[in-house]
C-alpha cells in the first residue's frame, strides 16, 4: 500500500483542500454572538464534548486500532488534543476577548510561516523561491484585508495578552500539523484519530471549563446560543478538523497550512452573505492577493507531484 505521502492529489482532494477554510471560518459566523453569551471554555468545552459524543459510533467500530492508539501512543494522543482542541480551541476563545478580531487574524495566519520554520529547522526542509514568495504575496493579502488597506495602520498596532495568546495558538497549530504526520497518527483512520483528538481535548478542557463555570462563566441558555454552538460542532469541529487532517495527509503540512491564508477572504464573503456586511475595495485587493500567492505555493509542489 503506497504511503500517504506520496498519494496523487485526486480532484476530490483539492475540493477538500479549497473546503478548508470554508468550515474553519463558519467558526467565526456561528461563534461571533456565543462568546458574549457563553464563556470561552466552556463553548469550548461544550464543542469539542459534543463532537467526541458524535464520534462514538466511528469509534467503537474502530475500537481495537483506537485503544492501541491511546495505549501505545498516549503522549502523542494528548499532545495532539492540547495543542488543536486545548490551545486552539479554550484558549483562542479567551484571547479574543482580549484583543481585536484584525489582530487575532493576523497573527493567527502566520502559523503557515511556522510550520515552514519548524520543518526547516527540525527536519532539513527545503523552502524553494516561488514558494516563500506565494508566502509573502499571501501574507499581503492578509494584511490587506486586516489593515483595511491601510499599510501604514501596522506603525499603531498595539499588542496584548490576548495578542501573545493568538502568537502561542499560532504555534500551537503548527506544531500540530507536523504531528499528524507522523507515522503514528497516518496508521489510524483520519475519522477515528479525530474522534480521539476530540476526546482528549475534551478532558483537558474540563478543568478550565470547570472553574470557569464556578467563576461566574456563563452557560447556553437561549435557543439561538445552542444552534450557533450546534453549526460549530458540525461545521467548525467535525467538517474542518476531518477536511484539514486529510489535507495534511494528502498535500503535506505545509500546503495544508496555505489553507490559513484563505480564510481571511473567505471569512469576509460569508460575512457578506451570510451578516450582511459590507465588501470594501481592500477586501476584493486582498483576496485576489491571498489567492494568487496561494496558486504560487503550491505551483511547484503539484509540478513535482505530476513529474
């Protein structure tokens, strides 16, 4: 059986890769009212127990591979759950309630420049030219559409708390990715490996949630909070993480990470569709940025791929 890494991408693939950003931004139009009404860890809490419940069925018929997972692997199993679920999930959640939605998105996309930086300097990766500038033009993108437009307004950032918060859940997410590479994490099914890493997130989201909720942290009391933390297991959870974890395994961690500099643009036109917001002239600049320096990225990799 040829190994994951050297798959041919299928059309399939690449519906799955584009699909990416797509369901991590649903996160931010399903989740935008639930903070204000719920706390952080516990929506987190709430989110990733909710998603391990709908995951039961996939994992009881994979039992024997699942637990030999847990039992051989626990370290890499509860590193993966604290660094995408703990980190990126509880935590990214409270940090937003410290800094601004333009800076936490900002920091939040250079994750693809870790993962970049920790291959290079742990596993001797090459980065080639197209590929560090389809970086570079993407990253403008983003910047675009973070700063409105305005290049100049990177002189008046002021940072915080939750601004560090959003650099370690960078890292975090990049750390994260380069785990499910390895040959551990490829030898189970990506359905019953994201069923565990939700489990585990779980229980180390439960002691934070806790003293949240004896803190005063409020908990889902109306219908529209359920619904909205319904679309983000469903759509934020189950259909992001699986779609993400088989890009990884498809295209590698690092085109995977590309995924990042999407959602951005992606963000802004459901929030025209879907919040009706308004689309400025810098979003549509930085769209066609992130786009073009995305297709850069990955250029060379899928020429290298057909050779």
């Amino acid at each position: 059986m040829p190994s994951p890494n050297h798959l041919q991408p299928r059309s399939s693939d690449w519906l799955i890769f584009l699909l990416v950003p797509v369901f991590f931004s649903s996160n931010l139009i399903f989740g935008r009212g639930v903070i204000g009404e719920v706390g952080p860890f516990i929506t987190a809490f709430i989110r990733w127990a909710g998603s391990t419940l709908i995951m039961v069925p996939v994992l009881y018929r994979d039992w024997p591979a699942a637990w030999a997972f847990v039992r051989t692997q626990t370290w890499l199993w509860l590193w993966l759950g604290f660094l995408s679920i703990g980190i990126c999930g509880g935590f990214v959640y409270w940090a937003l309630t410290l800094t601004t939605a333009s800076n936490a998105t900002l920091i939040y996309t250079t994750s693809s420049l870790f993962i970049i930086l920790l291959e290079w300097w742990f596993a001797g990766r090459r980065v080639g030219g197209r590929e560090l500038l389809g970086m570079v033009v993407a990253f403008a993108g983003v910047a675009a559409i973070v700063l409105r437009g305005d290049f100049s307004a990177l002189t008046h950032m002021s940072f915080n708390l939750g601004d560090l918060g959003m650099l370690v859940a960078a890292i975090a997410f990049a750390v994260y990715s380069i785990l499910l590479r390895r040959p551990a994490s490829q030898a189970i099914r990506p359905m019953s490996l994201f069923g565990l890493i939700a489990f585990s997130g779980s229980l180390l989201l439960l002691p934070p949630a806790a003293w949240e909720l004896f803190h005063g942290g409020l908990l889902p009391k109306t219908l529209s909070a359920w619904s909205k933390i319904s679309g983000i297991i469903l759509f934020a959870s189950l259909a992001a993480f699986f779609c993400f974890q088989h890009t990884v395994r498809i295209f590698g961690p690092a085109t995977a990470g590309v995924t990042l500099y999407m959602m951005p643009p992606v963000s802004i036109v459901m929030a025209v569709v879907f919040l009706g917001e308004t689309f400025e002239y810098y979003h549509a600049l930085g769209i066609v940025l992130v786009l073009g320096g995305v297709i850069l990225a990955t250029m060379k990799k899928r020429a290298v791929r057909n050779a």
